[in-house]
C-alpha cells in the first residue's frame, strides 16, 4: 500500500486510532469534572 515498507505502514496505522482514543478519555474526563461543578 502506498509503496511503503511493511514495517512503516504498521508504525503509521494505529495513530489516528490512538489520537481518537485519547480524546474519548479526556472528553468523558473532563465531562464528569464538568458535572461535578454545576452540581455544586
């Protein structure tokens, strides 16, 4: 795919799923702080 080494494409796959993970996390994260201090 796209002419590159096998080991390449594997290093260059998994980010952007790693990126959308991370910002899952922090969105519920931070969404639970957030509904903590409007319940004060």
């Amino acid at each position: 795919m796209f002419n590159l080494p096998a080991e390449t494409f594997w290093w260059l796959v998994p980010w952007p799923f790693i990126w959308v993970g991370l910002a899952l996390v922090l969105y519920v994260k931070l969404k639970r702080e957030d509904e903590k201090e409007n319940d004060r």
